[in-house]
C-alpha cells in the first residue's frame, strides 16, 4: 500500500448528553440521505479494471484509477445500465441528456486531485418512494422525494494505523462505479429513516444494482440534520443502521441543547464526524465554489433514446413490496416469514417453484405447503446447525414428499426422518421419493390384512401403556390427560418408526385405556 505518515488525533468533540432520546414537538427533526451505491459491475467506472472487495491492495488498479497523466476515462455501459434500472426502481424522471463534471478537491484517497460526477446535469431527477403497510421493513406510511441520481466514481480506501502513525492507501476502490441518490429532507423520525434505508436495500439486491451490505461499504449513507430550520449538519460515510440511528440520536440531542440556551448561532452548516457515542466538528461544510465543478472534457454526453424509461421498466423484476404484497394475500404467509424469503431471492424462487408444483393438486391447501418450506425443510437445516443449501434438495423432490405424506404414503414423523436422511446424505437424492421410501421402509404397512394390521398395533400400544403406566392416570374429574395421550403416541411411534399414522394409533390407545 501507498503509505503516508501523519498525526492521528481528533478535536472538536461535543457533549453528549446521557439522558433517554426523544423527539420534541416544538423542536422539528428534518432529515435528508445521500446514499452512496456501489454498483455490481464487473469492470470500474472508466476502466477496464476488475472491481473487487478482498483482493489484494492495489492489485486491481489501472493507469487511470491512479491518476496517472495522459490516461483517459471510457464509459462503462453496464455502470449506466444499473444506475438507469435503480432510477426507474425510485420512479425518477430519466434524463435523455446527461454529463460529466469534475468536482476538484484533493485528499489522499482521491489520485486524480478530482472526482467525476454529475453535478450540473445528473441522469434522473424528482422521484419517490412510498412507505405503506406492505413494505418489507415496516409499516409506516409516507412519501420520501427522491431530489437525484448521478453516476459517479468511488474513491480509494484509506487504513488508518495508529500505532505506527501511518496512513496507507489502497486504491483498488478508486474509480468503482457508484451512483448518489439524493432524497429530499422528507424524514420527520428514525422509524422512517430506517424503514425507507432497509427497504433501499432490499430493493437494490433485488433489482441486482448492488449487494446491498452496508458493513462492507457497497452503501455508504451521509445524513443531513437540521432542526427548527436552523443550518443542516452533515455526518459521512455512517455504515451500519445503528451507527445511522445513534448519529441522528447525538446530533438532534446536540442541536436541541443549544436551541433551549438561545444559543442557536452556534449552530453552523458543517460536517461532523460520528465516534459511536457523540458527534464531533470535523470541518465546514463546503459549498459549489469551493469544489470548483467544471465540466468534464474528456468524457462526451450521455445521449438517451426517449424511449429508455419505458424500455427499463419492461425488464424490470418486481419490486420486493409487489411481492411482499402477494404472498401475503394469494400466499396467505406471515409477514416476518415472507420478509425472510424475499431478503433471500434464491429461497424466494424455490418457493414459488414448490407452490407451482404442490399448488396444481386442488387437494394440498397453500398453509401445507407454508408448513412444510419453513417449518419442516428450513426448521431441519436450523436443528442441523446447517447452512440451508436447496442444491440439496430439488423443489420437485420437496414437492413429491408433501404429496407423500398428503396422500397417506407416508407418515408425517417418516417424512420428517426422510427429510433429515435426504439433507445428510445428498447423494441419496438421485432417487424418487417413492423409491426411498420402499428402499428406507418407511411407508404405511401394505402387505398386512387389516386384522393383523389392528392386532399388530394393538401389541404395541399394550407394550407402550405397561412401559408408561402411570402415564394414564385420570385427574379428579376422572377425564383423560390429553397430553399424556399424545406422550404415548409419540413412544409408539417411535417404536413402529412412523410407519403407523397418529390417528389410528390414538383411537387404539383410547381403546385400550378405556377397558382399563
């Protein structure tokens, strides 16, 4: 890594105050985002440097990503293509024409002395998003305006080593495509902020414009506080949604302080840093002169079809709220349950592909089929203490056993063994499920006449009843213990290993203890 020595220190730390958060009606709290969004490319912005996350420092670097002079920058389609998809994704209007601009500034991360951006005329405007009860994170109801969406390139990383007192730099991030979205300062509390941050989330794995991870830094979120209409404040690069939620807690408590001691000029328009407890001063906040934005001349204008925003949508996937609002209603899911599906899109296809499959028998209602994805096949992996993997079971095969078991082949504890046999050895899956029942000799008895079969049953609850006799006792009204019906049923159908059903062994046992 390049390295640069320096003294690390802070200065400037407010107080912070120990009392419990809370908003107050006569000090408003206005917030707006800017949203840093890596975009999932495989080439850089201007180059044709791999993007990555652990390579090696400055392994992924080109001549331009370094700023070295005569290099020149060349547009990378796919970076358009996603930022257009994320623009129509926020209902922004596209702009048919766009351009580049030089933001000048110089820091160690940023080689070419400039970032380019989109300042002057940015490729989708004047959007929104709507907050309502079917939105993946929450139930909240509000519109959050969407101000911007620019192209810009990504700086490089900074390591910071306090013990040696240097700085290095590593610029495989320099010139990673990103886009900025800029919302209007429409947020009024945390609940809002949060709930429209996960959803943007979500909403980008979705569409695949991003990972989505803000612990890995594809997101970065800069927040602009004001109070009363006083000068905002801004805090950067805040990476977690708790380090957001903390951030927003220290600065309304800081500004509300000095606003109830008259002391509103002390309020400025500037950046201020976050340590996990309060807010400090970092510098001023910048304004359009400073930064100098010039036009970019080596990159040319980006030049639209009018037809681009109609052409986006159609290749559009949902959105996570159209299918979160379908599995609650045609899916008759729970809403924590459908919120998990859709954070993971591959679980989200198997399960719609189990549905298509199960769903066509009239017979199977749509909560078996609830029952036995979450509970049954993703409940195994949870008491395997395994990672789930659906490679290991096809959606037909999942399908072909709740048929099974709908259909009386097999009982519902047998499924569950061969459920559990099928996640443990996966090689066994080459099978159909009803050859791996004949092969485990789980199913129902059916070379048995019905007399042995009763005769057969009755010797076993017999056995279980003298095993457990004081499993039966009647309470004082003289009326049988449910559940201790249901002990000896669960003993039983251990002993038979599933293969007789819960209800003809109840009806026994209620027989047997009846003569008693």
């Amino acid at each position: 890594m390049i390295i640069f020595r320096r003294s690390l220190h802070y200065s400037g730390v407010c107080q912070s105050s120990g009392s419990p958060f809370k908003l107050y009606p006569n000090y408003k709290f206005k917030c707006g985002l800017e949203i840093h969004t890596q975009l999932k490319t495989k080439y850089k912005l201007f180059s044709l440097s791999e993007t990555s996350f652990n390579a090696d420092p400055n392994s992924k670097i080109s001549y331009f990503d370094i700023g070295l002079p005569g290099a020149q920058p060349k547009l990378n389609p796919e970076a358009l293509l996603l930022a257009l998809k994320a623009a129509s994704a926020l209902n922004c209007q596209i702009s048919l024409q766009s351009k580049f601009d030089r933001k000048h500034y110089f820091y160690r991360d940023q080689p070419l002395g400039y970032q380019v951006t989109q300042y002057y005329h940015p490729l989708a405007a004047n959007g929104h998003v709507e907050l309502n009860k079917f939105d993946v994170n929450g139930d909240v109801s509000k519109v959050i305006g969407i101000e911007q969406i620019q192209i810009e390139q990504d700086t490089g990383k900074l390591h910071y080593d306090k013990f040696d007192g240097v700085i290095q730099v590593d610029y495989n991030r320099s010139n990673t495509p990103l886009i900025e979205v800029i919302t209007k300062p429409d947020f009024e509390n945390l609940l809002q902020v949060e709930v429209f941050l996960k959803n943007y989330q979500t909403l980008m794995r979705h569409m695949g414009v991003c990972s989505g991870n803000l612990e890995t830094g594809a997101i970065r979120v800069d927040v602009n506080l004001s109070v009363n209409g006083f000068p905002r404040v801004e805090m950067k690069n805040l990476a977690s949604h708790g380090e957001i939620q903390e951030a927003l807690k220290s600065e309304y408590s800081r500004q509300v302080s000095l606003l109830k001691e008259n002391k509103g000029d002390q309020i400025v328009q500037e950046t201020r840093g976050f340590d996990g407890k309060q807010t400090y001063s970092q510098r001023l906040k910048e304004n359009s002169v400073d930064y100098r934005y010039m036009p970019d001349s080596e990159l040319p204008v980006i030049n639209l079809d009018k037809s681009i925003a109609e052409e986006i949508r159609r290749i559009l996937p949902r959105t996570p709220t159209q299918i979160m609002a379908e599995l609650l209603s045609t899916y008759q899911l729970e809403k924590k349950y459908a919120k998990y599906i859709i954070d993971h899109p591959e679980l989200l296809k198997y399960y719609y592909k189990v549905c298509e499959l199960v769903l066509q028998d009239q017979g199977i209602k749509t909560n078996v089929v609830n029952n036995w994805f979450f509970h049954e096949f993703l409940g195994t992996f949870t008491k395997l203490d395994m990672k789930v993997n659906i490679v290991i079971l096809p959606a037909h095969k999942l399908s072909e056993l709740i048929f099974a078991v709908s259909s009386g082949d097999i009982s519902l504890t047998s499924a569950r063994l061969l459920l559990k046999q099928l996640i443990l050895e996966p090689n066994t899956s080459d099978k159909s499920i009803k050859e791996l029942i004949e092969f485990y000799e789980l199913g129902a008895p059916s070379d048995i006449s019905a007399t042995d079969l009763d005769k057969a049953v009755t010797e076993v609850c017999e056995a279980v009843l003298l095993e457990s006799a004081s499993s039966t006792k009647s309470d004082k009204k003289g009326k049988k213990v449910a559940h201790k019906i249901k002990f000896l049923i669960g003993m039983a159908m251990r002993k038979t290993q599933g293969r007789i059903k819960p209800d003809v062994l109840q009806k026994k046992f209620e027989e047997l203890i009846g003569k008693q």
